[in-house]
C-alpha cells in the first residue's frame, strides 16, 4: 500500500496540461482562460459625467449663486460638439461625453432653469462628478489573468474590455466504463440479484463540475472479451475511468485484462479508507484510473485523485482545500490507512462550526455520503481524539462545486 500523498504525486506527474482552444464568449462560462487577457479599449472611452446636471468650469461656480448661459446638451452616446467657454454651460447626463472646456459636473438638484440663465446654488470644485476616461480600465491593460475560472463576472469583463472570443484551455476527455455482471442502466429494471449502476452517474457529473468533458462507455460484464473490447475503442480520451473488478476476486478482470491490452501499471492499492483498491497506468496515451467498485470508495477516490488529475490538465492548482473544524463527538485511535469520514456540520451552542463523523462508515452505504457535508481526514495512526480537537476537513460542496475556487 502507498500513502495518499504520494500516489496523488505519482498520478500528477504523468499528466500533461491540454492546450488552447478558441470559444465564443457565450459558450465560455465555467471554462479556464488559458491566456491573459487585455483590455482592447478605455473605459470609458472618454471623460463623461457621474450624474444628471449641467458641465461647467469649476472657474465659474468657485462661490454659490453663480449663473450660466445654457449653450446645448450631451447626452449618453451623443456629445456636445462645440466648447464650453467661461459663463457657459451645457445640460448632461449619466454617462454623457463632458464636453471640451468644461472639467466638472453641477447637480441638476441644485440648479435653476430660467430661460438659457442657469443659476446654481452651490459651488463646484473641477473633478467633481466626472469619470475620467480610463478609469475602469485602459488600453493594454490586464483584465484577467490566465488561469481565471470564466464566471459570469469575468464573462461580462472580457465583454467590456472587447474580447467576443476567449482562448481557453481544451476540455480533458474522460472516458468512463463500468464494470461488472450485477449493474443495469439508471431506468431499467434490476433482476432479482442486480443494482442499478451509480458511480458512472457520479463520476460524469464530477467530471462536468471539474471542467472536463466525460464519455460514456456503458456497462461491461464481468468477462475478459467484453473488457478487452471496451479498452480497445479508446481513441481521443486522456484520462480512462473504470469502476468495479478492482479488487483480487476471481471475477475482478479490470486489472488482468487492461495488462493483456498493454496498460502498463503505475500503482495499485492506497494505504486510505475508503478506496484501498485503487490503481493508476496507463494505456498508451491514456491514463487509466480504476476506481473500486464501491460507490462511497469511487466517490471518495474521485475527489482526491480525479480532481487533482483534471485541474492539473486545466493548468489549475490541484490542491485539495482542507480546512480546520473542531469536532463534535469522539474518535478512535486510527490504524495504518488514511481513513476519510463521512461527517455532518454542526453549529456549536456558542455558534462555531464544528464537524461530527457519522456513526456508520460501511463503504457501501451511499446515502450517507450523498447526505453528508464533509470527510473528516484522519491520518494514518491518528490517535484517539476528543470533541473540540481540530480536525482536517474537506467539505464538500466546496470540492464538487461547479470549477469554484471560493470557499462557502
Ligand atoms: P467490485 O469492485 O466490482 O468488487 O464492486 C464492489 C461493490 O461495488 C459491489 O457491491 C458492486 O456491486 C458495487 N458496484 C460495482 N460497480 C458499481 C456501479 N457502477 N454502481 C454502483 N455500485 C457498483
Ligand atoms: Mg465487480
């Protein structure tokens, strides 16, 4: 068995990062910039007012109760063509062009209209009220840097600094086979000693929530040319996925097949809980992740090794984010596996967050991991630990989120 840390690293350094690909502005949400991107224009283009009121010299209004001659109007997409001279002035609006001459912008609240005589009742100082152009962003300068997970906020930026087409890192194809005699399909209808096949619902969701781009090969029975075919068909995919027949039984082919097909084994066999049974290789250009067939152990492995895996080839950082919590309730002394806990959050009586661990851990047991929040991480030989003791903590909303990077 090899410890968690080093089979990620292993994993890791078989894999290449995907290179560029161009989409359209409208396809990019959720996808990974691959280059900075730079601003093509000012913002705004030019000086424009703040508000709704007249442009003016700050010269003319330096004390209260100053009047001006009203000379034309700018408005928003239309400016005034001509100067704002001494003693003139020119009606404005939110985000109008401030015409030449003029370097400051009265309220309208505070202006009166008789005619073209336009008193004011305050006085204005140069600046006030003006956006200068550029002072959102300028020409040549960095919108967003490579590596931005494209959200609707970053979106709405490369519109504004007029990109309508992104350069984004390609989508890493994952290809997922299920295995084994037992599984039908989600919709059909089990025999008396079958189940419907999960993990490859989860896995490609995962898969879609971490930016890649999943393939789905079905279900293969437990039989040697049924899995030799499935390998076969492997064209245009990075990463294959397997679950099921991981193990030693005499029915868990996964291994002895891909050999045959020539996979070439990196590692089998993690020293963690769930998910001892997992094994990395690879198929010529395809490495292959065979997670076991349980679905919390293919969950869970997923979640440390195929994210990892999926953000290394989008160029992200491939760190798990593991956070502090107190815990509710009481451990045991730990064996020599990593064991990943199911766990609840719990708000403390002085309102802190704290984090209590399931009391059933059966890796079977599905329905406790799709209700739980978070996986308590406990070393291997952790010895036992008592309510308010901090412990490690994935949550998981946090690491299935869609690409986000931000904590809750
Ligand atoms: P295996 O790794 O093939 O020995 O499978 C271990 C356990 O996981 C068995 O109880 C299987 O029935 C179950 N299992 C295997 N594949 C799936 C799947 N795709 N969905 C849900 N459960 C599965
Ligand atoms: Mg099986």
């Amino acid at each position: 068995m090899i410890p968690v840390e080093e089979a990620r690293a292993r994993l890791l350094a078989g894999l290449a990062r995907k290179g560029t690909e161009w989409v359209a502005l409208d396809d990019a949400r959720g996808r990974v910039l691959a280059q900075d991107l730079i601003a093509r224009r000012d913002q705004p283009p030019c000086a424009v007012s703040a508000m709704d009121g007249y442009a003016v010299r700050g010269a003319d209004l330096a004390a209260p109760g100053a009047a001006l001659r009203l000379i034309g109007r700018s408005v928003a997409g239309h400016g005034f063509d001509g100067e704002v001279a001494p003693g003139t002035t020119v009606r404005i609006f939110t985000g109008a062009p401030l015409p030449a001459g003029a370097d400051a912008v009265a309220l309208q609240e505070d202006a009166t209209a008789e005619g073209d005589r336009i008193t004011f009742a305050e006085a204005v100082a140069p600046g006030t009220f003006v956006r200068r152009q550029g002072l959102d962003f300028t020409t040549g300068s960095l919108a967003l840097e490579a590596g931005a997970i494209l959200g609707p906020l970053q979106l709405g930026l490369a519109a504004t600094t007029g990109h309508a087409w992104l350069p984004v890192r390609r989508r890493p194809r994952a290809a997922i086979l299920s295995t084994g005699d037992e599984l039908v399909r989600p919709g059909e209808t089990p025999g008396a000693a079958q189940i419907v096949s999960s993990n490859a619902t989860t896995l490609a969701a995962m898969v879609q929530a971490w930016g890649g781009q999943p393939v789905d090969l079905g279900i293969v029975p437990d039989d040697r040319e049924a899995l030799a075919a499935a390998f076969a068909g492997l064209d245009d995919v990075d990463i294959l996925l397997t679950s099921g027949g991981a193990s030693v039984g005499e029915h868990d082919l996964v291994q002895e097949v891909a050999t045959a097909c020539g996979m070439k084994l990196d590692f089998w066999k993690i020293a963690m809980r769930p998910g001892k049974p997992l094994m990395v290789g690879s198929l010529g250009r395809t490495t292959m992740i065979g997670f076991p067939g349980n679905p919390v152990s293919s969950a869970v492995c997923a979640i440390l090794f195929l994210r990892a895996a999926l953000r290394t080839m989008l160029g992200l950082d491939p760190a798990l984010p593991v956070r502090r919590l107190p815990l509710a309730g009481e451990l045991g002394q730990n064996d020599r596996r990593q064991d990943y806990l199911r766990a609840s959050l719990e708000t403390l009586p002085d309102g802190a967050a704290a984090v209590r661990v399931t009391r059933r851990q059966d890796s079977s047991m599905f329905a406790t991991l799709a209700r739980a929040d978070a996986l308590v991480i406990r070393p291997p030989h952790a010895p036992p630990a008592s309510p308010g003791e901090l412990v490690e903590v994935i949550l998981l909303p946090e690491v299935l989120g869609d690409l986000d990077r931000f904590p809750l």
